[in-house]
C-alpha cells in the first residue's frame, strides 16, 4: 500500500482537491481495499511523507488544534512513535474532490492485540480529527458513524479501537466522533474566550481578586525588577525549555508522579519543536523573573488563535504568597491578547487555579470498540478503568487521599 499512496502528490497552499486523473490512477493501479476506500472518498496514508503535501495544505484553513498539525505530529512520531512501533495510518475523507476531514490514527499493538489509536500519545492533549469549516454541509450529523464504519473496513486488520482524550468541539464545530459509542473522560478541559482587551479581562473576576492581583503584583515589584517575556524560537528557547521542563518533572516527580519530561524521546521532540520559526512556529516558551532570577515559566503551543497551555511551573519559595504563577498566567494572557489571540486554553484536568480563570470547562470523551470478539474482555475492562478513574475524580475526598498516598510513596 506504501508505494501507491506515495504517488498522491498535491501542490502545497492548495485546497488539497484530488483530480479525476489522480483518482482513476488510484483505482487502477491499488489492491482491492484501497479501491473500496477511494470510491467512499477515503483515503489512507501510510506515512507521513507521502500524506504532507495534503496534510499541509488542508490544516491551513481546517479547524482543529495544533495537536494534530501536521509538524507536531510528524516530529512526536519521528522521537516516540517510531520508538513505540506505531504505523501511521493517515486517514482523508474527501467530498466534492476536496478534503472534508482528516483523521491521525495509528495501529500499534497492545497486551498482545491490535489497537487503532489517534496519533500524538502523551504530546497530544487533545486527540480529534481536522474538519473543514463546511464539514457539516458534507457529513450531515448523525451520520458520521456509517462514515466511521466505511473507514473502518479500510483500515489495517485490528482487534480493538481505543478513541481517548477528545474533545467535545473541533474548533466551532461538534466533533463527530461524539456521535459514536462514548464514555465521559476522567478530565475536563479548561478553555476560554480571550476579549480584545486586557482590561476587559479581567473584569470577568471579582471586585476582590482583582484587588489582590495588584496588590501582589505591587508587592513583588517592590522588591526588584519583575520581568516577564517570550522566547523567539532558537538556542535560547530550548535552554529555557530545558529548564522549565526540569522544574516541572522535579514537581510532579514529589508528587509520585513519573512525567513524560523524564524522557529522552519526549524531550528531543519538544526541542525539536521550540526550533520552529516564522510560519510554522508551534511552541511558546516564556517566563517572569524577578532580578532576572528565574521565578515561573510555560510552554505553550499556537494554532490560528489558540494559546493552549501545555507546561506551567514556579520555584517555590520566598515569593510564594504573592503569587508568581497566577501573575506569570495573567502576564502571558495579556500578552496573547496583544498577539490577537482569541481563545486561551488551560488544558486538560481540574486544578483549582483553572475554575478562577473558566467557570465552564468542555467536557471530554472516549470511545473504545471491539472489532474481534478476542479483544472483548480487555474492551471490558477497558472501560471499567476509564468510569473508575472519572469516580475517582469526582470525589474529592479521594483525591486528596490518592495524592496523599502517591508523595508518601514518592518519598519512601
């Protein structure tokens, strides 16, 4: 399937439209499956190569986040997926010759079975396809799961499918992989909109906080020079990743929490990531000093108006009661407010900080389906980790009790 799906080749900047020539090639010269899949306009890569030039020229203008762009995802599969023998299988649905869809799924194997996942893994916060903006207009909804059944057949043989960590929304849109088999995730997503002002902003907070706010703000100017800024992409930027990224496993690490910022394959790809510049500049890494002492720093991605928080961290200590993360949070939206940003994302998973910030986060969801009978237990069981994790979370008794257990672990 390889060779044939590399011979697709679409001029970057284009609409991705797929010729009558191109299409007749694919029918005559693929095996049977990918005949069936290009008569139901689907289409499926194999590697990222060959899946670029259409990849690229439809996320330009899809909706979708920077999860499941094209640079992202190429980078974590060439650091970890290759690691974790994922095959990419690159999934296009076109309409009316153009790309109404494009899914990042992978085949990987799991406790002996074959699963097909969304690429991305811990790097990808959010998993979901990207949709062209007349998505609905195509795939009237309610009907995306005879579509899902349609892809399915033309997929690599597995045994189980295991959808996790979507969203509930695909930029404006609803997600159309809601419309299948769902479970409601452990974790909530924390996303707000972004006023065109500053000001404006923070008028959404009570009379008191924001008093508080500049009180602590004065506070910590009165005892030296607090600066905040971004990075530009380059050496300096991956040094202070680097930092951030330390701090940050440090802290979870108390936690009895083991990060994907103690790995090597991780690390590489976020680097990799924070080197990109100009039009395809992804990561954002800044901090707020004190003296030019280092006090907090984030790292963020950036997709068409979306700053999604990936990384947020502080030294603990002398500063603590004035509060250098929530004054690092407040300068990094004032900034992606002055860059004409127009929604900022606290990302996945309740912290309290995050309720002051959004008072109603996006729900989150699964989906996990047996295709073999064989694969039926481990679905089972499956989906009983997934409900006991969202009860868990719930609770905050037992929550508290689990973190209490994990950094007695931790400092065992």
């Amino acid at each position: 399937m390889r060779q044939n799906i590399e011979k697709q080749v679409v001029e970057p900047g284009a609409l991705a439209p797929i010729s009558d020539a191109l299409h007749r090639a694919v029918l005559n010269q693929s095996p049977p499956r990918l005949r069936v899949a290009s008569a139901s306009g689907i289409m499926i890569y194999d590697n990222f190569v060959g899946a670029e030039p259409v990849w690229r020229a439809f996320e330009a203008g899809a909706q979708g986040t920077a999860f499941q762009s094209y640079d992202w995802l190429s980078v974590w599969h060439a650091q970890v997926g290759v690691k974790e023998d994922i095959q990419p299988l690159i999934v296009t649905v076109t309409r009316g010759g153009h790309v109404v869809m494009l899914a990042a799924l992978g085949l990987e194997w799991h406790m002996g079975l074959r699963r097909i996942v969304w690429l991305g893994g811990r790097m990808a916060d959010y998993k979901a396809p990207l949709l062209a903006t007349d998505f609905a207009q195509f795939i009237e909804p309610g009907h995306f799961p005879a579509l899902w059944r349609q892809i399915m057949r033309v997929l690599p043989r597995h045994d189980f499918v295991q959808l996790e960590d979507q969203p509930q929304f695909v930029g404006a849109a609803l997600n159309p992989f809601a419309e299948l088999e769902t479970q409601t995730a452990p974790d909530k997503a924390y996303v707000f909109h972004l006023p065109t002002s500053f000001e404006e902003l923070t008028h959404r907070y009570r009379p008191e906080t924001r008093r508080i706010d500049r009180s602590k703000a004065r506070k910590l100017a009165e005892r030296g020079k607090v600066a905040f800024r971004i990075l530009r992409p380059g050496i300096e930027a991956v040094q202070k990743l680097d930092q951030i990224l330390d701090q940050k496993a440090a802290q979870l690490r108390a936690q009895g929490i083991h990060s994907i910022f103690e790995d090597d394959a991780h690390r590489a790809a976020f680097r990799k990531l924070a080197m990109m510049e100009g039009e395809r500049r992804i990561l954002e890494i800044a901090e707020l000093t004190l003296d030019g002492a280092f006090l907090s720093g984030s790292v963020s991605n950036i997709r068409h108006g979306h700053t999604t928080l990936l990384v947020h961290t502080y030294v603990s200590g002398a500063h603590d009661r004035l509060s250098p993360g929530r004054q690092h949070l407040l300068e990094h939206m004032k900034a992606s407010i002055k860059a004409g940003m127009h929604a900022y994302d606290l990302s996945v998973g309740h912290a309290p900080y995050k309720e002051s910030f959004c008072d109603a986060p996006m729900q989150m969801f699964t989906h996990i389906q047996a295709t073999r009978s064989l694969a039926l237990p481990l679905v089972g069981a499956t989906r009983a980790r997934v409900a006991l994790k969202r009860s868990i979370k719930a609770n905050p008794s037992l929550m508290t009790l689990l973190r209490r257990m994990r950094e007695k672990l931790a400092g065992a």
